[in-house]
C-alpha cells in the first residue's frame, strides 16, 4: 500500500505543487478558518470544506482531493479509513498520510487530534508542509482550550474557597484570615485540597438546610 | 510506573476492563491503569499504532490489520486474550423490520432471505457497520451472503461508529446497521428499528472483542502485561455472573463510559437473553489462533488481503496463547490443550481439553452450517 510521501521528477513535483487541493474536515469553524489560512501559506491551492450535512465519503467524491485532513474527534472520519475497501465500484483508494522517517511528528498529530489521509493516483510533492501547518494550528487550539479550562476550573474553585471561608467564618465567629488558615489546615489534616474541603464545608450546611 | 494507557468505546462489551477499573480489580494487581474512552476505531487503532495507548479492548480484524500494516504504518500487536463471545446485532428500520419481524423473529437465513426479497423490490438499502476491519462487518457479509444476497452489488455498506448509529438512522441516512449492544437496544428504545438478526444467529457464540496490546510494551512491560492478564481474567469471570448484571450495567451506564439508560446495557449482559455476551465462559478468554484464521480467511475473501499473506503464520505472530495459560496458571484456571480448533459444526455441547479440568463448551453452528476445520 502506498503510504507517505511520493516524488515525481521535479518538474511534475513543480506543477504538481500549484494543485495540492486540500479538503479540510473540522466542525469547530473558527479553528477551520485559522487551518484554511494556514495552510494556503503551507501551498495548499485549493482549501475546500465539507458542505454541511455532507458524509466524508461523497465529500471525497464530489471534491476530488489530494488530501483530506480531518479531525480526529469527528466520528465519521472512520469512513475514510481504507475507503477502497467499501467502494469497489468507485475506487479511490484513500490512505492514511504516514511519515514513516518521522514517528515523532506522526504522534505528535495524533496527540493534537488531527489526521490526513493521500488521496493515492495523484502524485504528491511536499505535503508534508501542508499536513505539519494543520498540525501546528491544531495543537495551537489545544492548548488554548486546555489553558482555557484550567483558568475556568481555577476561577470556579475560588469562588467556592470563598463561599466555604465566608460560610466558616459565620459559623465559628472567625475572622478571614483564620477562616482560610481553618480550611488549609483541615486539608493539610486529611490530606484534600483546600478546594474539596470547601466544597464539602458547602455540601454539609445544604443538608443542615 | 506509569498508568498502563488502555483504551476502549462507548460499548457494553467494555465491560471486563470497566468492572476491573472500578472495582479495585487492576488496583489488586497493583497496576494503575488509565482508561481512555474514543470516539471511534480508526482513532484507538491510530493512538496504538503511535504509542499513545499501551493496549486496548480491539475488533479482531483491526488488531491483524494494524499488525500487517494495512492501514497505515504496520504497528507489530500481540492479542493475549479474548474479552467476549457474541453480543452484535443487525437492527433495521422499520419499514425493512416490520416485514421480516411478523410473525416473531425468524431464523438468520430466513430473516436474510425476506430482506433480499425486500431489497429486490426497492432502491439500495444502505447500511452500516462500526468499521471496514470488523467482526459486525465481516459477519453481515457472511450472513447477506449466505443469504443470497451480493454485499458489494445490492446494498451499500458504510462505516460509522457504534454511537452515532441510532443518530444516522433517524437521520435517515442508513436503511439499517450492525454494531454492538446497545446501540441496537438503543434504536429499539427510540422506535427507530429493530433488531432482526444478531450475531450470534449468524455464528453462535463466535469471538468479538479481543485485548490487542503494542508488542513493544508488552517487550519491555512482561510483568505488567501478566498482572493486567490476571486481573481481566478475575473481571472476565464475574461478567459472566447474571447476579452482578445489575450492578455492572449501572457501572457502565456513566456517563464516562456507554453514557445511556442502564436497562439498554442489561439486556445485552449475561442473563439478559440467549444471544447475550459471554465473558468468561467456554473458554470465551482464550485467544484462539483458528479465530484469527478465520478473520483472515473471510479478509480474503472480501479482497482485503494482500495475495501470497500467510494466514497461518500471521495468526501464530499476533495471536499468543501462550501468554494467556501463564496468567490463568497463576491464577489456578484450566488451560486449553491446543490453539486451534474446529470452527462452527459443533451442533451439541462438547468438551474442550484442558489442565487442570476440561472446559465445557456450548454449540457453535453457523447459519448456513458451514464448518472450518483447524
């Protein structure tokens, strides 16, 4: 099975890289945008989308691709996994992109969520530029969206430190500052974080309620 | 150490790997093991393949292609267990069912003759299956097949994962589909479709999930790999009890595992009817290499292996029993006399040989009574 990179002479690989045309699967559209832009300066002519409701398999045929990247999330990705296999009348074997003298690069796009698969008969100069520009992006998102959830999931944690210390502090005839150094120390004690004794100092007065 | 990364789907068949998770099961054996829920086939085959994920509960077919290469970079895997018997089923929509279905549910021949009557009669039904390298696959086509019915010429047969088949069936997108429990019971539940034929009815108790682990951890990781044996092992064994059911499908309920209704997952668990999974039983664990020749023989079949492969050869590589009767004697269970046996043709209960005590066996009839010889 052909997989990876295949040269033609250089001056087909020249012609060749004016039509590298790329279908791109991603429901987050914002992301898509970024990969779209990212990949025309990689050299990817021609960027198209899938139309909305459209499975991968007509997408495939109906663009004619050279390579399609998707996202690994999208369920419907699997179709495109040896698609030859279901469409013997309509063969257009489509592979998985593989760079076989770069594992760590294939990990990291797997770990960045992103795929790409050749569409194989078209000869295919550098892609690899195009593929690494949708894994840069990809990864890019990930770790907004992972920095994203941490910054939501510390905000939400202070805001329950704060009911629980104002709660302690109520309940103890406390002030602040010991009401806080209550609940590290409680923490300390059992070995929680001072946020799962907040929350539990919470949990408590509701059933009292 | 770190967390041995196994992966799995959103499917009641996880469940050996789920209950040793939950119940302290892998703990015991001291092992810490990281369960990673994905949303489809390609993408667990592809995190195996990139050492993102150690092991995984695998279709079989998909664990002989990674190994031989056919999708992408060949990634060599070792199956050291199987996880389950039966357990799939082929659900369509109700214009196709209701016909088929009325007057109760026929035999897998009969149900497969009325839907190429059905089908003569109407524009292609499409159809899906959960991926191109799998049991579901491979069985509708034995069982269309076997029933007259051409899987290439008269239907169209997609891919879409297990959890978004009830979706593409209200969609209208698919005529019908054949993944595992409980998408089935799901459809069902949503008076979508109807279960008319399962896989069990094609091939009585014929192996479904396997454990497929990267040879190269297994390399370097072999005490970890015969901790993670034995703790499946203990796992596999209260699946197969019909009184744990109950607590096992609330365990895979969650919303981080199956994420459905936990009666959608008891039917399809020991006890929950004839054609429900096996876990432990029959020698349900152990890795058959006339499994894995079977698999292949049906890959050919279909056009799906290159020529000149040897079938046998790869079966005796990826498929390692060996790997399995060193757990199990340290575990004191009975280790099967040989890796091959007979598949299908067994019409009445039999006796497998096996140190210390045989191990009883059940029917293993194909549809169409066809039998292959080890």
């Amino acid at each position: 099975m052909a997989c990876g990179l295949q040269r033609g002479i250089a001056g087909q690989a020249a012609d060749r890289y004016d039509a590298v045309k790329v279908l791109l699967v991603d429901a987050n559209s914002e992301r898509a945008q970024s990969v779209e832009t990212d990949l025309a300066a990689a050299g990817a002519t021609l960027v198209i989308r899938p139309s909305p409701g459209e499975n991968l398999r007509d997408s495939v045929a109906r663009v004619g691709p050279d390579l399609v990247i998707v996202d690994m999330a999208r369920p419907d990705r699997d179709s495109l996994d040896d698609i030859r296999h279901l469409s013997r009348h309509d063969p257009r074997p489509v592979v998985m992109f593989v760079d076989r003298d770069d594992p760590a690069f294939m990990e990291a796009a797997i770990e960045a969520g992103v795929s790409s698969y050749n569409v194989v008969g078209a000869a295919l100069p550098a892609v690899k530029p195009i593929v690494q520009a949708a894994v840069a992006m990809f990864r890019r998102y990930r770790q907004i969206e992972a920095e994203l959830e941490k910054s939501q999931a510390s905000l939400k944690e202070r805001a329950i430190i704060i009911e629980a210390k104002s709660l302690v502090m109520r309940q103890r005839n406390m002030t602040e500052p010991e009401a806080y150094r209550w609940l590290r120390r409680t923490a300390m004690d059992r070995n929680r974080r001072i946020v799962d004794i907040a929350a539990s100092v919470l949990a408590r007065s509701r059933e009292e309620k | 150490m770190p967390p041995i990364r196994l992966g799995m789907l959103r499917l009641t068949d996880a469940a050996p790997v789920v209950l040793a998770r939950e119940s302290g099961l892998f703990a015991a054996e001291g092992l810490d093991v990281a369960l990673s829920v994905e949303p489809s086939w390609a993408n667990l085959a592809d995190k195996l393949c990139y050492g993102l994920l150690d092991a995984a509960v695998m279709l079989p077919p998909l664990a002989l292609a990674v190994a031989l290469g056919l999708r992408a970079a060949a990634t060599p895997l070792l199956v050291p267990m199987g996880l389950s018997l039966n357990g799939n089923a082929v659900t369509l929509a109700e214009d196709l069912a209701a016909p088929i279905l009325a007057d109760g549910r026929p035999e897998a021949l009969e149900a497969g003759r009325r839907l190429g009557r059905l089908l003569a009669a109407r524009p292609k039904a499409r159809l899906a299956v959960v991926h191109a390298r799998s049991t579901h696959h491979l069985l509708l086509r034995y069982w269309l097949a076997a029933s007259g019915i051409d899987p290439d010429l008269d239907v169209v047969i997609g891919v879409i994962p297990p959890a978004e088949m009830v979706a593409a069936l209200e969609s209208g997108r698919i005529d019908g589909f054949c993944a595992g429990a409980p998408w089935g019971q799901m459809a069902a539940r949503a008076g979508l479709g109807r279960e008319v034929v399962t896989s069990a009815g094609i091939w009585r108790n014929h192996p479904e999930k396997c454990l497929a682990v990267r040879a190269d951890w297994a390399g370097t990781e072999p005490a970890p790999l015969q901790s993670l044996l034995c703790a499946l092992l203990r796992a596999a064994q209260r699946c197969d009890d019909p009184a744990e059911a109950k607590e096992l499908a609330g365990l895979l309920a969650a919303d981080r595992y199956v994420g459905v209704p936990a009666e959608a997952v008891v039917a399809s668990l020991p006890g929950g009817g004839p054609d429900s999974s096996i876990f432990f039983a029959q020698a349900a664990t152990w890795p058959w290499r006339s499994h894995a020749d079977w698999f292949l023989g049906q890959m050919a079949r279909w056009g799906d292996l290159p020529a000149g492969l040897d079938r046998q050869a790869a079966a005796r590589e990826v498929y390692r029993p060996d790997l399995h009767a060193e757990a199990a004697r340290a575990l004191g269970l009975p280790v099967p006399d040989r890796d091959r046996k007979q598949e299908g043709g067994h019409d009445r209960p039999w006796q497998l040989g096996a140190a210390p005590g045989p191990i009883e066996m059940a029917p293993d009839p194909f549809c169409d009574g066809a039998h292959f010889p080890a």
